[in-house]
C-alpha cells in the first residue's frame, strides 16, 4: 500500500546542504499501524511529510496504492491528499481565526458548505477526542493539549485511507493519550486505514503492528509485535 524506495531528501540552503534521509527503504501493509520512533532530529518527520506528498524526495520513489507521489504534479499530489491522507502535524497547524468545528470541517469543501449529515460527523468525531462542547470556541483559544485534538479530528474527517500522525499525543496527558490512542486502533481495526504514527513515546508505540526505529536518516531496526522478543524489547526500552 505505501512503498518507500531508496528515498533521500536533502535539503539546501545557501551555500549548505544537509542530507537529511539518506536512503529509506519501507513498505507498509494496507491496513497496518505502523510507528516510527528515533531521537530528535533523525529525520521522522521529513518522512512523514514524503509520504503525505507535502514534500518531494530528492531521490526515489514513494508510492500510495500504485501511485509514484514523487512524479505527481503538486496540483495532482494536492488531490490524491485530499481524497487518501489525513496528516496530524506536530505543531496542529490549525487555521486560529476559525472555531474548532470550522477546522475540522475544513478538508470536507473548498466552499465550506456543510450537509446535516457532515455537521453530524463533525460533532460526532468532537466527541470521540474529548472536545464535545467546544465546536464554537476559536481555535487560538483552546490548550496545547486541545488543539492537538482538534487536529486529529480534522485528520480524520475524510475518512482517509491513510493516517499519518507526526506525535499525535505528545501533547496529551496519559489518559487522554489512551483514549486517542484506542480511537485510531479502533478505526485501523474496523476500517482497514493504515496508520503510520511517529513518536517519542514507547507506550504509544507499543498500539502499533511495527515500530520503525529511525537513526540518522535511515531506518537502524525494525521490531514487529509477531516477533517473539518483541514484549522484551519494549521492556527494555523503558528499563
Ligand atoms: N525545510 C527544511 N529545510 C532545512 N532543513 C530542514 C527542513 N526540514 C527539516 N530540516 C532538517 O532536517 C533534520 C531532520 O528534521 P525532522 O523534522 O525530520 O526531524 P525529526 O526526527 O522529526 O525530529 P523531532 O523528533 O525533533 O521532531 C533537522 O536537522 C532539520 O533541521
Ligand atoms: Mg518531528
């Protein structure tokens, strides 16, 4: 379903260059959560905004269900996103002069007119990330913790085929972490969406089919929750 081929992303700046992904090899299954992990700064992001075709490979290929991103137009990439991806951004990027309900209705029309039925969905979706009740507030105005929420929601407005969460509870205490934690298990589960969620945290990580350690541009492991050292190794992580 998604196919990462020999990917390096390097980026330029004057008169620096910086490789930054230095030759990324992955595949993930239709209907797989899958999380990436590595220290700050070792690329993860980078890749997530590859897959969700915010950002073109300097080399290689990824493919979504058949598709070559990398040899899209980005008007055409800015279509496929729409119709296959919702992308959680580490920093929310919420639009803050609109309400929450506005946000997360924002992916549904360009001209931002809503059917009864996607009114439904949105306060539906409000719900199941804790904001019921809070549709009408600005988002500017609402916790760290909140917007992140609200950023999941208009994620997952869509329905897309794929999710792609860059930190999706980082911000969240560990209750309500749980609780989005279980939501996106449950829609990976029930709806076949593949899911590839980056994060700091072993205990998120541990919801995921595979954690994909990342190192300095490339992947260093791989751990899948069918191998047999896998509950070892995640006791180890947080020894
Ligand atoms: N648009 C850009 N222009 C120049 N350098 C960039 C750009 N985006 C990322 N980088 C560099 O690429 C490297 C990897 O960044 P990236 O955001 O992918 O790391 P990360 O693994 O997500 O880290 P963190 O865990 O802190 O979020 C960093 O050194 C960063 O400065
Ligand atoms: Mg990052």
């Amino acid at each position: 379903m998604i196919k990462v081929r020999n990917v390096r992303k390097e980026f330029v700046q004057g008169q620096e260059r910086t490789e930054v992904l230095k030759g990324v090899d992955l595949t993930v299954e239709e209907g797989e959560f899958l999380a990436i992990m590595g220290p700050s700064g070792s690329g993860k992001s980078t890749l997530l905004h590859l897959l969700g075709g915010l950002d073109t490979p300097t080399e290689g290929e990824v493919r979504i269900r058949q598709s070559d991103l990398s040899q899209m137009s980005e008007k055409k990439r800015t279509i496929f996103r729409r119709q296959h991806i919702g992308f959680v951004f580490q920093n929310y990027q919420l639009l803050n002069s609109l309400t929450v309900e506005e946000n997360v209705a924002f992916p549904l029309h360009a001209d931002g007119s809503l059917t009864k039925e996607d009114d439904k969905r949105i306060q539906q979706l409000l719900g199941s990330v804790g904001l019921e009740g809070l549709g009408g507030k600005r988002a500017n105005l609402l916790s760290g913790g909140q917007q992140q929420r609200v950023a999941i929601a208009r994620a997952l407005v869509n329905r897309p085929s794929v999710l792609l969460a860059d930190e999706p509870t980082g911000n969240l205490d560990r209750q309500r972490a749980e609780e989005i934690l279980a939501l996106i298990t449950r829609l990976n589960r029930e709806n076949n969406q593949t899911i590839v969620m980056v994060t700091h945290d072993i205990f998120a990580a541990g919801f995921a089919d595979r954690i994909v350690l990342f190192k300095d541009g490339v992947i260093d492991q791989v751990i899948s929750r069918k191998d047999e050292d896998y509950a070892q190794y995640l006791a180890n992580f947080l020894a």
